[in-house]
C-alpha cells in the first residue's frame, strides 16, 4: 500500500540522520545553533513550509517555467523571421573577363543595303574578301580594341551582407501542431507538479504523524517506567519485611531497565523523527518546534470522525494531477504526430531580401557598398524520401497509441487504488475501535492486578504481566489512530482531493 511505502521511505530517513550523527559526533562542536518555530505548529504551517522549500516541488516548478518559454517559442513561429548575414572574404586573384586584349570586329551601315555590315578587307581586283590563311575568316577592315586591363577587376577583398525577411505561409501543419503541442506540454507539467506537490504534503503528513506518535509512546513509557519505579519499591519493601523473594525484586528489577532502555530508545527516535520531519519541510534539521498534536489531549479521542466522502470515479479521473497529466501526454503525442504528417506535406513561405557588397556588382565592382532588394516566394514539395518521413509518422502514431493505453492503464489502477483506500480506511476505524474496548479492558486488569498485589492475592509477576498488557493496549491505540489518520490521508490524496492549487501556497 502506498502509505506503507511512504512509512518505509521515513524509517530509511530516521535510519539515515542516525548514520549521519553517528558518523558526525567526533564534529558536534561545529553543529549550527538550533533555530525555533515559535509557538505550537500546526500541520498546516508543516505543510506550507514543506511547499515553499521542498527542492523536488522548487524542481517541478522550473519545468512549468520551461514549458512557458518553449509555449513563447512555438508562437513566435507564425511571425516572420529577420535574420542578417554578413562576412568577409580574401580572393588571391583579380576578376577578369577575357584572358587577353580583344579586338572585336565592328560593322558600318550600308546606304545601299540599308543594313549594318561588317567592314572587311577585300581585293581591289576581284572585290572578294580577304580570308584569313588561319582560320579561314574574313578579315576585318577595322576593329574595337578592347585591352584586357579595361575588364580586369580588385576582388582581393570582399565585404558582403545581407538581411532577410521570411514568412511562413503554409508549412503543412507543422507550425500549429507545435504550438499545441507546447500548450499540452505545459499543461501536463503543471499537473506534475501538482502531483509532486500531494507527494510532498503525503510525506509531510507522514513525518507529523510519526513524531506525533512518538511523542505519545515517550509519554506511555515514561508512565509504564513509573508504574515499575513503584512496583519495584513496594517489592523492595516486602523483602525487608520477608513477605517477598530475592527472585521477586530481580524479575522487576530487569523489567525496570529494560523499560528505562526502551524509553531512551522512544527519545532517540524522536529527535530523529523531528529532524525528517525539518528535512522533509526544508528546514535545517536541528530546528526545534511543538507540533500541534503531540502533547494535546485530544491526540487519543474518545471518538472518531468515520465519514468517508461519496465519489464518483469519473470525477477522480478528472481531479486526479497524474491522471490529467497523462491526458495531456496524450495530446502532446497527438500533435506530435500531426507535426511529423507535416514533413510529408508542401510548404510555401514568402521571402524578402536586401543583398549588399562591396565592391559592388551594380556600378563595375567599384570600392563602395551597394546592394538591393529582392522579393519571392519559396515553395518546398518533398517527392521521394525511401519512406523517412512516412516512417516517422508511424513511429508518431505508435507513440500516441502507447500513451492511450498507459492512461487507460492509469485508470484502472487509480479504480484499485481508490477502492483500496478506501477498505483500509474503514479497516482502520474498526481496528482503532477494537483497541479502545482492548484500552478499557487493559486498565481494568491493571487496577485489579494493582489492588490484588496490595492486599496480597496477586503476585509482583501478575502485576507486570497486566502492566505490560496496558503498555501495549495504549501502545496499538496509538498506532491505530495514526493509521486512521495516514489512511484518510492517503484516501485523500487517492482521490485527488489532498492538494489544491488556489488554496494550498505554492510560491517558491
């Protein structure tokens, strides 16, 4: 049962801070000076403290402030990104156009053709045009002489930059998908932390309880060693008066100390106890306090609350933190499968640019800077892929499949769990009422067995075994009205009802 974890959870933590005194005596001059919770603390303020300092819950919450920001990045994907590029680059050679001076052949107009034609030479006998022996072309009469030098450009260093614009338009889905995605992640770590929080108050009250407990079995052994302090004197006395044997007075005698033995062992794992209770509150362990039950009188009523609130399953899967967070567990693997559908889908976003450089390719590579802009639109179509991205939605899909069935898991155990809570709470009302009629019975032995042995008709043996009756009839009072109280609890926290964001403080 989970309350037994959480008790097995505190003795590993009592078990621990015995180690670590132990291991620390040779050092207790250097122990801080103890601070003080004034006045008498109730489990509320436990609770409040333990809210406000536990690093688990301080943990859960900067998983919630993660989410917040990852939400915040999602959104700014529908709105246009502005990027600027720039650099620098050395080139060991200059530009040139042609690899030599040209000497390009030009035409003149023809008044007779009314046409531009090239000017050749041709023979003054025939008027035929002169070829060239080399390449068998005319040969022309003129030519525009373009030296090599005039198309030659400085490109040894360049600067170049750019600032660019782009707009999603459509992107298969994708963009949407992530920001509900994002949402649903947020929320599920908020219901995680709610839940770490009800873990938190569950250990709380688990550690109050337990120093609560002590507390009374330190005030059960301090009177049980009275009830043997006086029993030994009275049987001391009737040895002097030879109405009692020497094996009479060792019998107490032994039972004397060993009750002296277990009270130091009842004080010990008090102070243990108060110290995971510090621990599990944040606070430094050697703080001292007076918890608000453990010297009440009313810490064993006569009676009992029993009523145990109607539920209806539903409502338990619908107030339950890690219930909800798996539901949204769920959403998220939806929605991140919806953004693996997207890489199998057309994407179109708008594009704009302003490209600067220098020299500049606008004005014959001249040492300035000089850019322009430039405006598109970009479409992406994925074709063929060997299967990856369809894959990948598989795997998505997968996923989401997975975490219906590990919330429909959740719920059948949160259905158990709930009924079992709720058994072991009415099992703990009638076993606390079977230890008050065993209490009842346990006193009236003991004052018969203390009247017998004062008028001589019982024995100092009859008088220890009833004194040890009533040690333990109010020792299994005790722990059964710690387990009512630990199993209301624990039915609380089963049906979602321990923890309460607008109520409970959860500040950091």
């Amino acid at each position: 049962m989970g309350h037994k974890r959480y008790n097995t959870t505190i003795r590993q933590c009592v078990t621990s801070l015995l180690a670590l005194c132990l291991g620390t005596g040779m050092f207790a001059q250097n122990v801080p000076e103890p601070t003080e919770l004034p006045g008498v603390t109730p489990l509320s303020t436990f609770r409040q403290l333990a809210l406000q300092n536990n690093k688990q819950l301080k943990i859960a919450r900067q998983r919630v402030r993660k989410s917040e920001y990852q939400s915040k990045e999602a959104l700014a994907a529908y709105l246009p990104a502005i990027d600027f590029n720039g650099g620098y680059l050395y080139n060991q050679r200059d530009l040139a156009i042609f690899d030599s001076d040209q000497m390009l052949p030009i035409k003149s107009f023809n008044l007779q053709t009314q046409k531009y034609e090239f000017d050749i030479v041709t023979n003054p006998v025939t008027h035929e045009p002169v070829l060239n022996p080399a390449t068998g072309q005319p040969i022309p009469a003129s030519v525009a002489y373009l030296p090599k030098e005039a198309m030659t450009y400085d490109i040894h260093n360049v600067f170049f930059g750019a600032i660019t614009l782009t707009q999603p338009i459509y992107m298969g889905g994708k963009i949407v998908a992530m920001n509900r995605l994002a949402h649903a992640a947020g929320q599920a770590a908020r219901e995680l932390e709610n839940a770490e929080a009800e873990n938190v108050i569950y250990a709380v009250d688990a550690a109050y309880w337990q120093v609560v407990s002590l507390k009374a079995k330190e005030r059960l052994a301090e009177s049980y060693v009275e009830l043997l302090d006086s029993l030994s004197r009275d049987v001391h006395l009737m040895l002097d008066a030879g109405v009692a044997t020497r094996s009479d007075v060792l019998s107490v005698d032994v039972k004397l100390n060993s009750a002296n033995v277990d009270l130091t062992k009842v004080k010990n794992g008090l102070v243990l106890s108060r110290m995971a209770l510090a621990q599990v509150c944040g606070l430094p362990v050697h703080t001292t306090f007076t918890l608000e039950d453990e010297n009440s009188d009313t810490t064993l009523p006569s009676s009992i609350d029993e009523s145990i609130d109607s539920y209806n399953i539903n409502d338990v899967y619908a107030t339950r933190p890690d219930l909800r967070a798996l539901e949204f567990a769920v959403k998220a693997a939806t929605e991140q499968k919806n953004a693996e559908r997207s890489s199998m889908l057309p994407k179109i976003a708008l594009i704009g640019s302003y490209e600067f450089s220098n020299p500049n390719m606008y004005d014959g590579f001249k040492k300035n800077f000089k850019g322009a802009f430039s405006v598109g639109a970009m479409v992406s179509i994925p074709i063929w892929h060997w299967g990856g991205n369809y894959n990948k939605y598989k795997a998505a899909q997968a996923d989401e499949i997975s975490r219906q069935l590990q919330l429909e898991d959740a719920r059948q155990l949160v259905d158990l769990q709930v009924n079992q809570a709720t058994f072991k709470t009415q099992e703990s009302f009638k076993t606390y009422h079977m230890t008050v009629t065993n209490l009842a019975k346990a006193d009236e032995n003991l004052r018969s067995a203390s009247l017998g042995f004062r008028e001589g008709v019982a024995t100092a043996d009859n008088v220890m075994e009833a004194q040890t009756a009533w040690l333990k009839a109010h020792s299994e009072q005790v722990d059964a009205l710690i387990e009512v109280e630990m199993c209301r609890t624990y039915l609380s926290k089963a049906l979602g009802t321990l923890y309460t964001p607008n109520t409970e403080s959860s500040n950091e």
